[in-house]
C-alpha cells in the first residue's frame, strides 16, 4: 500500500487556522469526521491526542504525523492539512509545524502501519515535497503535487 492509496482530494484541507498543537488536532480530527460518515470527530480527537501524550508526532522541518488506531476503521485513511500559520507541535527540532499528515489504522494492521508511517516519514525528509505542498494555493494543488511524488505503480 502507498500514501497514494489512503488519500483523497476530500481529504487535503489547505489554510487550516489553528493557534496550537492540541487545537489543530482537534480541527483535523473535525474535518477528517466530516468526510467519514460513523467516525466521531470528538473520538479521533482523543485517540490523536492519546498517541501524542507518548511522544511528539514532530519529525522535523515542519511536518508532523499524527497517528491513531481506530476500532471503527476497516481500512487505512490519511489526510494532509496544511495550516495557515505554523503551530508549536513539540517536535524533534524544535521547529514549529505548518504540514500534517493523519494517519488512522485498524487495531491490526501492525506491518501495514508501520510501514506506511515509514513511507510518510521518507516523503516528509525530501524538501522538494515539502516546498511543493507549501507553495500551493489550495487543496487541489497540495492533492496533485502529493501524487507528483508518488512512486509509479508497479507492472
């Protein structure tokens, strides 16, 4: 499975405001709900902010995953946001954070989790990507420079 596999343009939000890490949490896990009828928004809020109390999901230059298991979830599900103005996410360099990445599994996807999250986290270290996904001017754009960056299927 690729990052390409568990996005959608419904799931790219662009210009995102948010004053701090705890409030765009909570903003994503609202948008992220919006776009998955069953998913409660106040749930994915407390399973983000649970994974974020074992440590940062900063991981530098700006970027941050947040990550969940969601026992409603049958299938992996991520989403880009892109806020408005960086917020302090605690991260590894101290940088505040102006790209997220959510990711939500199933509880028992162990090797496609951490695979995935290895994936985002190669992607996210490559500043081209990172400046592409800054320079756009909306979520369309961000959704299309992603794909730009995607591996090509394999035959």
């Amino acid at each position: 499975m690729q990052v390409v596999d568990i996005i959608s343009p419904e799931r790219v939000f662009h210009g995102i405001h948010a004053i701090s890490k705890k409030r765009t949490l909570e903003q994503a896990a609202g948008l992220i709900a919006q776009q998955l009828p069953g998913l409660q928004a106040n749930e994915l809020f407390e399973s983000l902010v649970g994974r974020e109390r074992l440590g940062s999901t900063g991981i530098g230059h700006g970027v941050a995953i947040p990550h969940a298991r969601l026992k409603q979830s049958g299938t992996t599900i991520g989403a880009l946001i892109k806020l408005a103005q960086p917020v302090d996410f605690d991260a590894i360099d101290r940088q505040p954070v102006d790209l997220i990445f959510v990711l939500l599994v199933p509880p028992d996807a162990n090797e496609e989790h951490l695979k995935i999250l290895s994936q985002l986290a190669e992607l996210f270290s490559n500043s081209d990507v990172r400046e592409a996904l800054r320079d756009a001017h909306s979520s369309e754009e961000m959704y299309q420079r992603l794909l730009q960056f995607q591996p090509a299927p394999s035959s």
